[in-house]
C-alpha cells in the first residue's frame, strides 16, 4: 500500500492545501494530513485540535484521508505510520527553496523522498498568513477556504 | 480621474519608493501613498504620525500626491479614496511573489486591479529594514533616503 | 488622456493576454495592442496580420481598444501613439527579470515608465509557445485561447 | 497498480535523471521513462534508438522501469500506458517555472497531474545541454553520467 | 595581502560554512570569519563566544583563517582588519537577493565590494535555522556540521 | 600572485561588464578577460577579434588587465594562464542559476573555484542581447556601453 504523509501549519487549511490533497489521492492508497501542533512562528491562530477538526471536515468527501497531529520530527511520524513518501504542496518560487531545503534534510534523516504536488489553480497564490492577517482586518475569505473554516473564521473574527 | 493608491509601511520611507511615486504620478492624476498604521512586524522604527510627516516632506516637490493613514484593509481605504488602482514598486523576486500574492487577494476581495511600478535604478537594493540596520549601528544613510529622512534617522541614532 | 501601449508577439493571443488587457481598460483611457511584426525567435506560427486579425477579434468587446503593427522600437511606437505608459503582463519569476530589463532599457532609452500587470488568474501559468508546441501535436487548447484564435489553430492543425 | 511516466529529451541521460528515476521507483509500482524522438530545440546530439539504448542499460538494475519512445503529447502517451502520474525532476527555480507550465497544461488537457521529485544531491546542477558542451570541448565528465553513457560519448568525441 | 572578511551569524557553523571558508582560502592569503555576536532574529541557540570556539575548532586545519567576533556595521570591521573584500556563500536564490542587497550598502558605505562564493555541493540545501529545528527535535545532524559543532548540538539537546 | 579569468561572449561588452572587471581588479593581482571566440548561440554580431579590440580599448585605463581569446574548455584555459579563480559577474536570479551550474561542473572538471562578483549598479540590468536589438532598430545605446563599443555600433547600424 502507498501511503503519504502530507505535513503542515494548517492555520488555517485554505483551498490550495485542499487541492493538494485531492491531488495525492489519485496517487496514494491512504493520504495522512498531519497538522503540527506547535506551529514554531508563534502562537497559532486556532489550536492544534480546532485545527484538526477544520481539516477533518473539510476533507470528509475524500476516504483514504486521516487527519494526524504532528508533534515530533516529521520523519519520525513518517516512520511510524508507514509513509512512502512525504508529500507537499509547490506554489510559488519562495516555497520551492524551502521545501527543497527540508526535502532533502529529511531524506538525510532517514531516507524516506518527499514528493511535490504542484498547486496551480486560481488559489495558486494563497497562503495563511496572509488568510488570517485579511480575516482579522474584517475581509471576507469564503471563497478562498472550506466552509468549516470560513464558519470558524467568522466566529473568530465576527 | 485616475486616482492611485500606494500603500506601505514605510519605515522609513527611502529612495526606492520615492522613485516609485515619482512614476506613479507620470500615469495617475492622484497619488495616494498610505503608510500604514501599525506594521504587523513587531513595533515600528518610527511612529505612524512621523513616518507621515517625512513622507510628505520627501514628497512635497509633487502636488499630485497625498499622504494618508492606513489603519484598515488596502481595498477599504482604495474603495473609500476612490482609487482606480493599487500601486506597488517591484524590486527583487521576493517582492514580485509577496505583491502577486496580495494583487490577488485584494482583487478577490474587492475587484480592484494591482499595477506594479518597477523600481530598477542603482537604489533598486534598498530596503527599510537593511536601513534601519545600518542606521542603527551608526552607518551613514543619507544618500539612500530623502533628506527629512536622513535628518530624523540622525536625531534618532545620533 | 491616458493612453497605454502593450507590446507582444502574441503568436497567439491567448486568454493570459486578454486578461492583461482587461485590467489595463480599467486604467487608461485607450489601450493600444501592438503585434511584432517580425518576432526575433525564428518564423512566426501566424502572419503579423493573421496574429492582428485575431486580436482585433478577441477584443471586439473592447471599446477602448486598437490593435496595431510594430516594426520599430517600442519606445517609437510609444512616442507617435502618444502612450503615457507602456504596459506588460507579469506571470511569473522569468518572466519579472525579462521585463524588468526591457523596462528599464525603454525608461533609458525615452524616458517611458513601464508598468507591470498581473496576470494572475487560473490562466497564469499559459504561454504561446507551449500552445503552439501543444496544437502542432494535436491537443485540444480552445479553453486556454479567445475563439476567434481556437478557430484558427484548428484550420493550421486540423 | 501505481504507474509513472517520465518524459524528457534525455540527450543525454545524466546523474540527476537517474536520481529522479531511483525516487520515483520507491512510489511507484511501474515507471516509464519515455525519451522524446525529437527534441523541438534542433538536431539531438544522439539519435532517439542510440537514447533509448543508454538510458535502458543505465536504468538495468532497476527491474520496475521500462523505457520507451515519445513521439505525440505526453498526456496521449499517459494515457495509453495507464500512467496514474507524470513525474518530473526538479533542480532549481527555472526548472520550476517550466515545470509548473507543463504540469497545468498537461491537467488542463487530460485530467492527470504531474509529481516532482527534487532533484538535491551533489549533481542538482547538472544539464544535459552543459554536459554536451563540455563534452564536445574534450571536457571528462563521466563522474557526472552512467557508465553506458560515458562511454558513447567518449566514442563520439574520442 | 589580500584579505578576506567572512560575516555572520553562524548558530551554528555548519559544513556549507565549511565550504565556502574553505574556497574563500584558495583566494586570499587570510580569511576572518566573523560570527555576529547578536544577530537580529532573537536569542541565539549559542552565545557568542561558543559559536567562535566551534568555528575555531571547525577550522583548526587551515592556518590561514582566524576567528573572530562582529559587534559593529560589517564595513568598519572590514575596514579595521584591513579586509581586501568581504566574502559570502551563496547557496539559493533567496539567500542571491538579500546577499545583493547587502553588498550593493556596504560598497555604498564604504566602498569595499563583496565576492559571493558558491556553495554547491551535496550540502548545499543546509542552513542554520533548519539545523536547529531538527535538533531541537532530537534528529541527528552529525552529519551535516563538524564534529565540534555536533558534539555540542550534543550535549544542548541530549 | 593572485590571477582571475573573466570568460564571456562580450557580443558586445557592455557598462556591467565593465563594472566586474573593476571590481575584479581590486582583489586580484591580474585579471585575464577571455572572449569566447565562436559563441554558441549562432552568428556573434561582432567578430573574435573586433570584440577583443573593443575590450582592449574599453578596459585600457586598467593596468592589470589583459584580454585574451577563448577557443576550448574554460578550465583548461585558466589552468594555462594560471588562474587562482575563475570569476563571473552576477546581476539577476536567472543569472544565478547557470553559473552556479557552470560553477560547479568547473570545479568538477579542475578543482577551479568560480567567484562571483556582483553587478548592482543602475546597469545591473544590461544584457548584451538587449543591446544588440536596440542598436539594430537604431536605438541609442550609447549611456550603456563604453566609448569604444558605442563607436562600432554606430559603424555597424548607423
């Protein structure tokens, strides 16, 4: 069975990420979406469980996906629940170095390929930083994330 | 009329942007420069009124351009100023991937377009944060900002 | 008035290229569309004026538009339009350092600003010369291109 | 079963596509490495069979790779083989960009996605079209190639 | 004498610095390595005088290279230790703009002009924020830095 | 003494060029400037000799340089001169890619060190290709080369 590990903030989870992990279902058997818990740029907008949940329900129409949390290396997460591969979202020039920079630390680790799924929708330009700095400012982004984080967002942000 | 709004943080505002205005008013009949009101990265160098005060000083040579606060989201301000477009000055490859990220979000938010104004004189390198470095540590600035600048980073770092 | 001058090859026009266009009608007062005649990179796919034909179509729903030849410098074209500022699409990282050169050669040169749009729709990824490539095998490209150019591509290739 | 296909021009097969093949054998059941008959950038420096050749005895210890012939779009070739996904390697940025074009096209006119595999160990840098170069100047690079390469282009360079 | 001055924050000193110190000796008769005794983003992981013992130990057997510490703008230590150049490593596109931006201000400064050295082995992907994150997670990075750094990254994490 | 060599096709030598060769001066003892006799990218505008005349001219202020022609491998050339180091002007990101590529296949090939010397003036954004079109459609291209190359510009396409 080919299983991946999908790794992220997910603070929130926003259409591109969605895309992604529609994407990794036409390749892999079973698709973990394992959100850190202690997201390292400070305090994250939703706790690791709202977090989960959020992704949880909006990836509910997709079965071979379970949502994880992340706590420890992602390697050592990769280990334990059998991972293939590591899988991760590619939009724009700046994540390429990034993610290029951990896939090969974690294949220094232990081995295991980390496989990019491009994201080149409309959505190809959001991320949620800029997700949450425009929620807080009163924007509306429900167009931009699944329903159960738009209802979130707006509970957050009124 | 063609009404411009180019918002920033401006801390402080250099000759880079000043180029930036420059060409902006050879196409807008208004200019609009927003600093804005809090910076989200951490507290600013200058306060919101100061950073207002040098940049019209540094921009009174041009009757077009009006300075104003930003205390809200881009699109609000442009919708309330009436502005036709947003301008942003483009430098490097980082900026082009931050700005086309935003360009979008503000259209998806308000259906208003982004135009980007390079910047590629021999200042296309300056940045505020490099400058509040150097400032900070007793480099001489002056001939990188307009002179209400460089007067009030001299009275701040001495 | 405020006139725009958008340079291109357009061999073909594609739905990349009409969105830049779009955007740039909500600027300026009349936008000038301006063919290369003899584009540098070997034999054109399509006449200068099969390629004008096809764009004067395309943007029939454009008022403020008009389709041109170009055969000299941009910036002499710019000059005898009266263009206040010439405008060009910006999709992605190759294409910024590319226009950024010609921007500021055509600034040395007359003293015309440039002034970049986004092109940052589902489309922005498009490219004529991946359309040619991929018409010329036979695959099916009349989402990604204005009608009156999908028309023409299946007459060259059946 | 989980079938890949990786196109490319492989004039000549290098040190950094074996690499992407090796990753990709660890996802994939089945991978077809497909080696375009012509290549659109001028005469290729091997013929397609002589390309065939080399990439086949380059990849012999690998028993789930299969290497064929790409004369049509790749998405037809996909498609006949049951391919699940195109895979392609990434290096650096510009790779990136194109990749990224390809991918959206390639989804656009068939409905399958493309994976990248990150090309990050010692010989990321590595192109064919370098090697080429150098090799015509009597330059050694056979640390940079698979034996049965090394060796054609030894006898074709002496 | 042409000397070099090699600045930065160095927490830790990893084999990519290695690299670059070790090209910057075939060059110069002398090379300072400068570790910033207080770089901006935050507390470092170690202080400043562990970070010169590791990189003194790091660099014991290469006679021409002494360490130092960098408490003031880079330019006037350049200036004090009579530094023909200041070198930098440059790994990735994003390190290429910043490193652009701080060459074009210190030559604007003070006149003295940076030479970037390239750092493209097979560690090329490395950088000292991610070293961090990794052994903060209890990952094992031996590998990656010399063994006087990883023996204290040792004893840091357990 | 300290030797650099400054390959390149110089079709022609430009304002940028110009600005690496002085700055090369400063660190090394010697600088060769090698013009690549039959650049690969077809017929050169300018004949072997007719550039390494122009460049002779162009850098005659500058005592410690020397032009000299370029017909085989970079490296064996600079180990026929002596070379310290091979050095090359950096001005944008695509820049980047190709000389670290070409960096590292020359370090492969001979143990050469490649430095890389910034070009961030207002000309950082030259290209001899640019040039070369301009001046064909009788563009002025006088501000952005030296004297000498202005002369047989004008010669060529007056």
């Amino acid at each position: 069975m080919r299983v991946a590990l999908f790794p992220g903030s997910f603070d929130p989870f926003h259409n591109g990420h969605l895309e992604v992990v529609e994407r990794a279902t036409r390749v892999f058997d079973k698709v973990f979406v394992a959100a850190l818990q202690n997201p390292q740029k400070g305090e994250p907008l939703f706790t690791s469980s709202e977090r989960q949940a959020m992704i949880s329900e909006s990836l509910a129409h997709l079965k071979s996906v379970e949502v994880v949390s992340l706590s420890a290396l992602v390697v050592d997460l990769a280990e334990r629940l059998g991972a293939t591969a590591i899988v991760k979202g590619l939009r724009a020039v700046s994540d390429f170095e990034n993610e290029m920079q951990m896939a090969q630390m974690n294949e220094q680790l232990s081995g295991i390929a980390t496989l990019f799924v491009p994201c080149h929708s409309a959505h190809s330009f959001l991320s949620s930083r800029l997700l949450r700095e425009v929620a807080r400012l009163g924007g509306d982004v429900s167009a931009l994330v699944p329903a159960p984080v738009a209802q979130r967002l707006k509970e957050k942000f009124g």
